[in-house]
C-alpha cells in the first residue's frame, strides 16, 4: 500500500517532471539494480545510459508491475512517461507503443460507467472503484497522449494526430454521457483539455485542413468540461484558422444544431459569431482582455461591409481599454464605410479639438476626405486640408500629396457654390494648382489623376481633360471600370460619339458582367444622342434585365446603402420614360415612369418628368404644378428650376423677373448647364436686353459642343 500511494503522489505531479520523491535517486526502474548519484544525473542528462532497448523496457515494466501492482499498460504509461520527461523522446516512443489502448477501455468502461448505489456502504465502495478507474484512465490516456506529443516532435504530424484522436475517441467511449463536471479526476480532466487543444493543431500541421475544422467544431460542440480558458483559445484560433486558413469550410451538421439557432453560411459568419462569443465572455468576465479580437473581428466585418455592427462593438468596449482619442477615430472609420459621413465628421470634431489632437495627421486627412464629398462641408474640408499640409511639410512626401489632392477636391467642391463668377473662378484655379502640386509629388497616384481629369472636364478643358483620361487608365492598367467610362465622357463631350461608344464596348468585353452597369446606361445615352433610338431603347432594355437580376440575386441595397457604382432600377426606368417621352410615346413613357414611382415615391426626377410629359400636352398648369412639387422634394434640383424658367419666359413680360430669377439660380448650381444659358438667353431677349442675350446664346452654344452624355460628376 505504501508503495501504491507513492505512485499516486508521482502521478499527480506536473508534467514537467517527477517530484523527487518517486522512485528514489538509487533506484533505476529500467534495470531494478542501484546506481550511484553520478550514474542517475547522467540518466536525467539524456547520456546514452539512460537510453533503453527493448529487453530492458519488459524488465523495467516487470519490475514496476510487481512493485506497485499495476496492469501491463499502466506500468507502461508510467515508465514511458519518466523517459519522456528525462527528454528520451524515442525511447518513451518505444514504451508508449506496447500499450493496447482497447484492450485498457474495455477494462475501465464498466465501473466508470456504473451509476452509483442507493445505499450508502456500497455508494462508497463505488466511488473509491469509481475513483480507482479513473486513476487507471488517467494513466493510460496520458501515455497516449504523451505518445502523441513525442510523434509530433519527431516530426510525425499525421501519426501524431490519429493518436491525439484516439485519446478523445476512448474518453467519448468511457464517458457515454460527456464528461461530468464533478468526481472527475483533475489530471484525467488535464488530459483530455490537452488532447482536444493540440489535436486541430495536429491535424493543420499534417496538411489534413478538412479534418481540423471537424477537430474543432467537435472541441467547441462535445462535452469535454473544458474550463474558459481553454475553451477561449480553441475559439480564437478556430476563428483565425476561419479567416486566413484559405479553406472553405461547410456548415455544421444538422445533428449539432439546435432547433432555431443561427446556423453560418461560410467561414466568415462562422468566425464573426466566435469573435462575438469570446467579446462577450470578456465582457462577462469569464477571460482576460485580448486585443487581437477585435482586430480579427474588424478584418471580418469589413470584409463583409458591416462596419455599422464594428461600431457597436467598439462602443461597447469598456473604458480605460482604449484611448478616447484611438476609439474616436476607429469609429469614425466604421461610421464613413457606413456612408454615415455626418456621425464620422462629428467624432473627428472631438477627435481634433484642441484639448485632443489637433495636429493628429490621419484625423486631418480622413476629415478631409469626407468633406471632400459634399458641398455643404466643402469650406470645413478646405480648413482641415490646409492643416494636414502644415502638418505634413515634416513628414514623407505621400502624406502631403493625399493632403493637396483633398484639398483640391474641397476647393473644386466649394467653387460650386460659390456666391460670384469670380470667386467661382479663383477656387477653381486653386483646385487645379493644389492637384497638379499633389501628382508631382506623387506621379503614379491613379485618383489624383482621375479627379484631375474631372475637374478639366467639368471645366470644359477636353484636351487635357482627355490626356490625363489615359493616363489614369494607362495607371490602372486598364482595370477599373470608371476609367473606362470618363474617357467614353470625355469623347462624347468632343461629339465623338462614335469613338466612345467603341471605347464603351471595349470596356463591356473586358468587364465583369456583374459591373457592367454603368457601362450598359452610358451606351444607351450615347445611342440617344446619336439619334438612334430603338438601339437605344435594347440598350436600356439589356441594363434593365442585368439590374433586376442582380436585384434578385443581392436585393436593392447592399449592406444598408446603395452601392456608388452601381445602377439602381429606378434610373433604368427613368430613363426609358425620357426615351419614350422625346419619341412622344405617351403611353410607355407613363407606364415606366408608374414603375419608377413604385419603387421612388417621392423623387425630384420623376416628378420633372410627368411636368415635362404635361408640357408636351400644353398641359401648363398641371406642368408648372410637377415641376413645384419636384422643387419640394429636392430644392436644389436644377432640371426643374430650369424647366420652371422657360415656361415663364413664355407666359408674358410679366413672368420674366421671376423666370429670371429661376434660371439665374439653377446657373448658381450648375454654372455649365446649357439649356439654363439658352432660356436665360430667351429672357433678356424678351426684355430687350440683346447685348446679354447674345453671351448667353453664345455660352450656350459653346457649351453644347462641349456638352457629355452623362454629368461627370455621377462618375
């Protein structure tokens, strides 16, 4: 019995090694004789006396046998064990293989698996069997176990997991039920939170990425009684095995799901909801802060356009994890991939107030960027550029190019609205200085070549508008659709239409049917202008049928937003109701634009066209009353302030102030419009003002040979 219990004390001792205290420093358990202090540290050393064949390992399991009353495979597990632990990977490697690892189930099944007795005598010579047994299992699974470490470390990586399997297969065997989370042996239970840890490890190393995912799934979804832990590395290493293992998982099976749960669709869904899992166990409580969660977990939901749900998790971190500073501007990040400009722009207010960061460059950028695309922030974007120019001057010469290039694009959006030609015409100059500064920083910047190109174009330069065209497409390799399509505007601008409608097809044959969009509507713009009309009518036909079927396929909005480069069916509608009204087909132009308002209710465009549809009729009232209501909906819409001029100016000397007034504004919005310019034309002729009149007949016409199918600015 004493010497039982001292194989007991050694057994639940660490992994690392013995005790000291089993067996004694003059006891060699290979050949049962003494030996000196100097012959056992030389045995611990790993010197070729500590080496054993096979007729010394049946003597050792002989010995340790008869010593401490242990079965063939117990006595193995505890010599193979000692030699593993003394560094003697092949020797333990070769104890470890005379062990029946059934043989040694079929002996432990029975009493783990009896159900303890009503009466107490015999409930206590159940637990000590039950206690007993496990100690049995505990051995011997740990021999496996080790067995499959020393398999790995020769380099045996498939050899080694088919063993680490077993372990867990033989647990799965012994415990029917799952693992009890009481009246488990603690070093049993050790065992097997290894063995399930290490086997999809095993598995990744063998090649064999089918059978790790089964690994893991059957690690999170059995009952192994895995502490929180243990159970939180599985999780995160499942989820990056997920993300950049380069394997495309299958769902669960259906028998591990339960009835109304969210069931994954594909690797990502999977990793996103065991991110989820383990941020909420921090949260909880349950385990220790780990920041490269949520750097997994901000990979996933971009990858997907969730940037929305990121935000909500960032918020939800607790103080004191990150800086406010560092939170403020991840945010806004999510909230501008979210197309939330304004909730973005408000946090890097904060962000660069100046108690925070003021000079914080990446801030100064990013708020720039987004004032960049809209008007009404446009004089803000100019302030927030300028400061990331001074901050820069010390920096590399990339940073400042992205500087200068927002800052012309602010400067080209503020001359929009610019209260005065003259005003108009210096931000532009600016613009144009501040993005050509910007390319010779950095000559090879393919967007500052596009929006160089734009703003030549809106500003009826052609010629260079058309070079820097190919320059952005030559810089791209040709590989981006909108390149494409500006050069197709800019030909059309030059009235070489043929020309940009063989740059159009080009385009369509080296682009992906699903981005074909944009490409189908300017072709079909580029038939009506060449007056072919039932060209263009299968034209639009062609972007309608690839409009729908994506419609199916994705839905109409794409992670909550309308996505930039693509066409809606709504446009595609409205512009065949354009179409049939200029053929004077009443009624299919009324029956697309009914199936426009079906799916806009309440649009500027459609209501301008119904008022045109009136006007056409001499309808006048019922006009005037479209284009008004289309001015409610959108106050800035310029066709309808246009429209609403020219059909004053034709109603008698006493509508000339106010058409006047219309037509002055809409060319406040659109200083490029030609038809604004025409009609304006009209009312000072009917005023007897000619001199004006002729400028703006002559600006008309300068502007309709310059005139593109499309506005650049929906590039």
């Amino acid at each position: 019995m004493a010497t039982a219990a001292a194989a007991e004390e050694w057994d639940s001792g660490s992994e690392a090694g013995p005790t000291g205290d089993w067996p004694p420093p003059a006891f060699s358990p290979v050949n049962g004789k003494a030996r000196t202090e100097s012959e056992a540290g030389a045995s611990v050393s790993g010197s070729s006396e500590a080496k054993v064949d096979d007729g010394n390992i049946q003597e050792a399991e002989s010995s340790l046998r008869e010593g401490l009353s242990l079965n063939y495979e117990e006595a193995r597990a505890l010599l193979g064990r000692l030699e593993y632990q003394r560094g003697n990977v092949e020797a333990a490697l070769r104890v470890f293989d005379g062990i029946d690892l059934q043989a040694a189930i079929q002996r432990l099944q029975p009493p783990l698996s009896e159900k303890p007795l009503s009466k107490r005598s015999n409930k206590l010579r159940s637990d000590s069997s039950n206690s007993g047994s496990q100690h049995a299992a505990s051995l011997v699974l740990e021999a496996i176990y080790l067995k499959s470490m020393s398999l790995q470390k020769l380099g045996k990586a498939m050899e080694a997991a088919k063993q680490c399997k077993s372990v867990l297969d033989a647990v799965e065997s012994i415990f029917q039920c799952g693992i009890p989370g009481v009246m488990v042996e603690q070093k049993l239970q050790d065992t097997v939170s290894k063995s399930v840890e290490l086997l999809p490890e095993l598995w990744k190393q063998a090649g064999a990425y089918q059978e790790a995912l089964v690994s893991y799934r059957r690690a999170l979804l059995s009952q192994w009684n895995l502490d929180d832990e243990c159970c939180t590395r599985i999780q995160k290493r499942f989820a990056v095995f997920l993300l950049y293992g380069g394997v495309e998982a299958s769902p669960p099976s259906l028998a591990s799901q339960t009835e109304g749960s969210f069931v994954p669709r594909n690797n990502l869904e999977e990793a996103i909801l065991l991110l989820m899992i383990l941020l909420k166990k921090f949260f909880l409580g349950k385990t220790y802060w780990d920041p490269s969660v949520m750097e997994h977990l901000t990979f996933a939901l971009s990858m997907c356009g969730q940037t929305s749900v990121l935000a909500k998790h960032l918020e939800e971190v607790l103080p004191g994890i990150y800086p406010r500073t560092e939170r403020w501007y991840s945010l806004s990040l999510c909230y501008f991939a979210a197309s939330d400009n304004e909730a973005a722009l408000n946090l890097l207010k904060k962000l660069l107030n100046k108690n925070e960061s003021p000079n914080d460059i990446m801030a100064l950028l990013l708020a720039a960027k987004i004032c960049s695309s809209s008007y009404h922030f446009a004089s803000d974007g100019v302030e927030y550029a300028r400061r990331a120019v001074k901050d820069a001057e010390s920096l590399d010469g990339h940073l400042k190019s992205i500087a200068l290039h927002f800052l012309g694009c602010c400067l080209a959006k503020k001359s929009k609205i610019a209260s005065s030609d003259h005003q108009r015409s210096l931000l532009q100059t600016e613009a144009l200085k501040s993005l050509n500064e910007a390319r010779s920083l950095d000559h090879h910047n393919p967007e500052v070549i596009f929006d160089m190109a734009i703003e030549y174009a809106e500003q009826r330069n052609m010629h260079v508008a058309l070079k820097c065209a190919k320059d952005f497409i030559d810089a791209t390799g040709g590989s981006v659709s909108k390149g494409w399509r500006l050069l197709s505007l800019v030909l059309s601008a030059q009235q070489r239409y043929s020309e940009a409608e063989v740059v159009t097809d080009a385009a369509l044959d080296e682009t992906a049917k699903w981005e074909q969009g944009p490409l189908l509507r300017v072709r079909a713009k580029l038939k009506v202008a060449q007056s072919l009309p039932m060209e263009a009518v299968e034209a639009y036909r062609a972007l309608l049928a690839l409009v729908q079927a994506q419609r199916k396929a994705y839905g109409t909005v794409n992670n909550g937003i309308e996505e930039e480069d693509k066409v809606s069916e709504f446009e595609v509608w409205q512009g065949l109701a354009n179409l049939y009204s200029s053929l004077s087909y009443w009624r299919d132009a009324e029956i697309c634009l009914q199936k426009a308002k079906a799916l806009k209710a309440y649009s500027a465009t459609t209501l301008h066209a119904e008022g045109k549809m009136h006007e056409v009729r001499e309808q006048i009232q019922n006009a005037l009353a479209a284009y008004f209501n289309a001015l409610s909906t959108e106050v800035e819409h310029v066709p309808s302030k246009v429209s609403i001029g020219a059909l004053l100016s034709k109603q008698g000397p006493k509508y000339l102030p106010v058409a006047r007034c219309f037509l002055s504004d809409a060319l406040r919005l659109e200083p490029m419009n030609r038809m604004a310019w025409f009609y304006l034309g009209k009312v000072h002729q009917h005023d007897g003002r000619l001199t004006d009149a002729v400028d703006c007949f002559q600006a008309a016409s300068m502007l309709e040979d310059s005139d593109p199918v499309e506005r650049f600015r929906l590039l």
